[in-house]
C-alpha cells in the first residue's frame, strides 16, 4: 500500500497535539538547538563579516607590492628571531642598487619612518608619522598629491628640506590657511611645505593621512644613519610578483655579496603572507567555535532525543491502539519523526531571530559588516531539521517497533 | 471457513522456563458465527484472541484467514490484515483519551487511505448506528463507560471487518449497560456480521450460538447452543 497523504495528516495531527498539550517542556527542550543556532550562525557570520573586512584592508596594501625588509613580517618562533635579529640593516646602497637593476617592478621605493610631533607656529600636532621616501611613492602608493607637488630626483638628491604633508596633517595643522610654501617644523629642523596629498582614508583603525613625506636621504641625515630601509617594489603586473619576489633576492644577495650556500640576511615580504598570517589565526578560531557549536547541537539533539524517549513512553498505549487498528511501522515513526522535528524548528526559528538580532548588535558596535546570509540560515535550519530527524530516529523507530499486545496491556 | 487453526500452539519464555499458553488448538470458525470462549483465568482466552486478531503469531501450527496463510506474516503485513478483517472491542475501551468519539471511528479509515471527505460520512455513520449520532464531538472522558464501549464498538466495525473481536466487552460495564452492548452485538450479528468474544460469565456467554471452553491452553468443550 502506497503512502498516503491521510497517514502523513495524521502524522502531523497528532505532533501538533502532542506539543500543543506539553508546551512548556516542548520550549525548554528547544533550547539546546536553540542555543546551538545562535553560536552557529552569529559565529559563521561574524567570522565571514571579519573576513572581508580585513582582506578589504589588506588589499589597500596592494597585492601587487612586494616588500624587501631587514626581518620577515612574520617571526614564528624564538629561535627565527635569534637567528635575524643580527641581520645588518638595510642602507640607501641596496636601494640604488635595487633601483638600477630591477627589471620587473614598475617604482622601487625606500621607505623609513618614525612618529614625531609636527610644528607650525605655535601650533603643533604630535604622533604624526614622518616617512622618507622618493617621489616613486606616488607610484607605489596610488596616491598624487591634491594640492601643490612632490618633491623631485633632484631635491632628493641635493637633500633639500622640502616636504608633503598628509590630508590630516594639513586640515589639523593649517586650519583653512593654505599650507603650500609655508614652513614646518619636523625634529628640530625646518622643512619646506610643497604640496598636500589626496586623502587616503584609514586602514583597520589606522588613518593614512596623518603623515608627512621627505626625501630619505633627508630622513636618513635628520633622523640617523642607523635606521634601515624598507624597500617597497610594485611589480609590472599582478602576474609577475612571484617573479619579481625572486630577482629581488637574487640583486639583494649580489648587492649584499652573498655567496652560493649563504642564508640571506633579509627578508622578501608580501601582502599575502599577511593574508596568510590571519587566515591562519581564523582557522583556529574556526576549529574552536564549530566545537562549541557542535557540542550545544548535541546537547539539544540529546535532549530531543530524551524528550522524545518520555513521550514514546507516555504514549505506549496510544501507539498500541494505533498499531491495533491498522498503523504500520512508518506510520508511527513518522509521528514520532514530526514531532521532534516540530520541537527542534521550533529551535532552529527562535534561534534564528535571536541571531539576525545579535548580528544587527554587532554591526553597531564594531567595524565588522556581520550580515546573517541566507545560506547560513539555509544551513542552519538543514542542520536542525537533520538533528531533529536524527535524534528522534531512536525514540521514533522504538515506538514504531513495539510489540502492540504489550503497548496495549501498558498502564 | 473463515478461520482455520490447525495445531496452533504458543508458547511464552519467562527466563528459564516456558510457559505453553495454548497446546495444539484446532479450531474453524465460519462466516456470520457467534462464539464465546470461556475459561478459567490463565486458561488462555488472551493469547488466542490475540492470534484470531493477528496482533501476535503463534509458535507452532497454521492460522488460515479467509483463505490467506498469516502464520508469518510480518508485522506491518498483520497490521493490514488486522485494519481489513478485524475489529477489536476491548475490555478497557482503549479510546485515544485526546480525540473526539469522531476521531477515534475515523483511525481505521485513516490507516487504510480512506479520503477525508468519505471519512467523515462514514464513521458519523457507525456512531448513528449504535446510538451515538448526538455524542460524535465529545471526548472519551466526557462519555459514560457504556458510551465509550459504543465508540469502541462503532471502531469495530466501521470498516466493515469480517470479525469483530471483543476481549470481554462488558467486564468494565454495569450489568445493565453490559446488556446494551451485547444487543448491539446481537443486532450485528443478525446483520451478518461474525462475532467472538471472551467472557467469563455464563449469562454473557449465553448470547452466541457456540462456547468453546478452554482449561490450560487446551479445548476442553466446544459446543453448539
Ligand atoms: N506476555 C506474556 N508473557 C508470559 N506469559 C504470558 C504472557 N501472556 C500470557 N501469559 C501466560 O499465558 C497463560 C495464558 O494467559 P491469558 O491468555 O492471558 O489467559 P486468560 O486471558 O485466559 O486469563 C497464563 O499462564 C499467562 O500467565
Ligand atoms: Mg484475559
């Protein structure tokens, strides 16, 4: 006899009777699921929103820079730090020589920096980011400047005190005076102001237009020799950075005299090991928040299937009547199967809310854009109603399979 | 022949010991029959109602229904044999306690696909039939014991079975709504339906056409009235 939809009614019938007349035990028992929703979701979603917001950030740095500096960007261990921290500083010679013979990078630019406090006046402005560069940072910055010039080879050359000033630095500093030609005071030394750069926006929580840029080799006789030099090439073309990553070494290592067999005293970075560094970092939160949720589903799975257990026990007798006159084994587990799945959507749907809810929190207090997708609601419910099915298969196919002489003579 | 026991034997395992509940019953029942079993407590009534019902399955021996061997049957098999031929009246009424007198007549068309709209007709039918077409909305524990053996009784038979079994049907029933029930079975009989039920009570029994007495899980009397 084929499956009728008269057996899957009464099925249905009968779950919604049976929750109707436990209410209270029916919610309390969805609680676990419900609990095991809300980590779920609220924690996929939050870790999908962290995820866009710092490959967002990350990709500012540009994908196509490749980074030579004195240590790697990541240090794992003790021992890797033992072994670079005597590594010898990156000078303004490895820079020329980079410059001279690189092939496959678009700009080569030396970059130092320090924090300082900036004066005009009797006005000044602290922890201002003071950089010494080349007018190739245009080029590997993506930046121009929005009033004025850069600075040129030439005053590069001629170590000539001249300056850009960052968007923040002229808005705070300079007020609605125009700052191109006046003067700033950077560590003592008066610098000429040639232009104000285009506003860049910030990075994380980090403002990119609280900066001034200088000529290097400015920096370098201002600030000190005994600062090294980060060195910052923008490849050709997306497709060669790997290449280029490779000629840098290789120049580096003739510009250092390096032989065959000797390790390299410097480090060759990318955006994409920082891109690495968090993945990582969030493959372990990951691993640790899909345990908690795992663990509160089975707890509410355990409960369904200890709720269920009680209701095949109350209803014996029931099931006795019903196999009497005629219900076959599928017919009983499928009543049992839409209640517990009744109790775990129950679940699923409150827990939904409450994270669309928890999300919307999140979103206002904290930079993270967490949207609860559909699919991980789409995933949440499929994975409730498989927990519902799975945990009330035990309870349903023990009443299924009762013996209904026994579940007839149960009191 | 309706019913055709041959050898029927059941035996009951309590740990180490067996119990021989029925010792090679032969029995046949034919059509529009009205026979009582009698006995002596633990002589064995249950354990062959429950086989004339295809609620269990003997040990030993072959039960014939209407021409079909249920001997070993499975148990979703039985449960469409006992949804087509059998109607059961129950000592203790065995109503579901949260469904309407006109549910609880409707479940045997539930199980065999009967569309709701026919169903409806045909359970308020066997409700009229033994006097409850007013009581159809009440739940069990709103109905008289008498009214809730009628429920029970209209179950029986809305399906139109070819039995109707009754585990004694009056044992929870005042004499005088005991005696209401047995007209209805009465009534039904003289329709053409074949009845058998337990009793232990002689004045009971004396309503069927036949009294098969059992002692200790054999026939010990079975004779025409
Ligand atoms: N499920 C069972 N398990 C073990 N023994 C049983 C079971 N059902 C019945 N018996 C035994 O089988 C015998 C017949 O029982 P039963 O058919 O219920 O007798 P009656 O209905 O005539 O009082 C009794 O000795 C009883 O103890
Ligand atoms: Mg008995």
């Amino acid at each position: 006899m084929k499956y009728s939809w008269t057996e899957f009614g009464e099925g249905v019938r009968i779950a919604t009777q049976a929750l109707k007349a436990n209410r209270l035990r029916s919610v309390l028992t969805t609680l676990g699921i419900l609990i095991g929703v809300v980590v779920v979701t609220v924690i996929i979603s939050v870790i999908q929103g962290m995820n866009t917001y710092v490959t967002g950030e990350l990709s500012s740095l540009g994908t196509d820079n490749v980074f030579v500096s004195r240590y790697p960007w990541m240090i794992t261990s003790w021992e890797e730090w033992l072994r670079v921290r005597k590594r010898p500083r990156i000078e303004k010679e490895h820079f020329e020589f980079l410059e001279k013979y690189v092939t496959l990078a678009e700009a080569v630019v030396p970059e130092v920096a320090t924090r300082r406090t900036v004066k005009y006046r009797t006005e000044d402005l602290g922890g201002v980011f003071i950089y010494g560069t080349t007018d190739k940072y245009m080029v590997s910055s993506n930046a121009m400047p929005e009033f004025g010039r850069f600075f040129t080879d030439n005053e590069i050359h001629h170590r000539r005190n001249v300056c850009v000033i960052g968007w923040e630095v002229a808005d705070k500093l300079y007020k609605n005076k125009d700052p191109v030609g006046k003067r700033i005071k950077i560590g003592g030394q008066s610098f000429r102001i040639l232009g104000v750069m285009e506003k860049r926006g910030q990075m994380f929580d980090f403002s990119m237009d609280n900066n001034v840029m200088i000529p290097y080799t400015v920096f370098l006789k201002v600030f000190g020799k005994h600062r090294s030099l980060d060195i910052q090439a923008k490849a050709l073309s997306p497709e060669v950075v790997g290449e280029l990553k490779d000629e840098l070494e290789a120049l580096m290592r003739r510009a250092r005299g390096l032989r065959v067999g000797e390790e390299s005293d410097f480090s060759v970075n990318e955006q994409s090991q920082l891109l690495e560094v968090y993945n990582n970092l969030t493959k372990v939160l990951w691993i640790v928040l899909i345990g908690i949720g795992s663990i509160a589903l089975l707890v509410g799975g355990i409960g369904i299937m200890n709720i269920m257990l009680v209701s095949v026990t109350e209803r014996t007798r029931e099931i006795g009547i019903r196999k009497a006159l005629g219900a076959k084994r599928r017919v009983i587990l499928w009543q049992f199967l839409v209640e517990s799945m009744f109790i775990s959507s129950i679940g699923v749907t409150l827990g939904i809310l409450i994270s669309i809810g928890l999300a919307t929190l999140v979103k206002q207090v904290s930079p993270i854009p967490v949207n609860i997708s559909a699919w991980v609601a789409f995933l949440g419910i499929g994975f409730t109603i498989s927990i519902g099915i799975f945990f009330g298969l035990y309870p349903a196919s023990k009443a299924a399979r009762l013996n209904p002489i026994e579940a007839l003579r149960y009191e | 022949m309706m019913i055709e026991l041959k050898d029927i034997k059941k035996d009951y395992h309590l740990g180490l010991e067996t119990v021989h509940a029925l010792r090679s019953i032969n029995l046949n029942i034919d059509e529009n029959e009205y026979v009582a079993i009698m006995g002596p407590s633990g002589s064995g009534k249950s354990t062959l109602m429950n086989l004339l019902g295809c609620l269990d399955t003997a040990t030993e021996g072959t039960y014939c229904l209407n021409g079909s061997d249920v001997s070993d049957m499975n148990d979703d098999n039985l449960a469409e044999i006992r949804n087509r031929e059998i109607g059961f009246v129950f000592q203790n009424f065995n109503l579901l306690p949260r469904a309407s007198a006109l549910h609880n007549v409707e479940l045997p068309l539930i199980y065999n696909g009967t569309p709701s709209s026919q169903r409806h007709g045909l359970a308020a039918e066997a409700l009229t039939k033994v006097g409850l077409g007013d009581r159809m909305q009440h739940r069990p524990n709103e109905l008289s014991g008498g009214q809730r053996q009628r429920v029970a009784v209209a179950r029986a038979l809305v399906n139109n079975p070819s039995i109707i079994l009754a585990d004694e049907p009056t044992g929870n029933l005042d004499t005088r709504t005991g005696d209401e029930i047995m007209d209805l079975f009465e009534t039904l009989h003289d329709g053409g339906n074949t009845i058998i039920l337990v009793t232990h009570e002689e004045y009971i029994a004396e309503h069927s056409d036949r009294i098969i007495r059992l002692r200790d899980g054999h026939i010990e009397r079975d004779e025409a009235r």
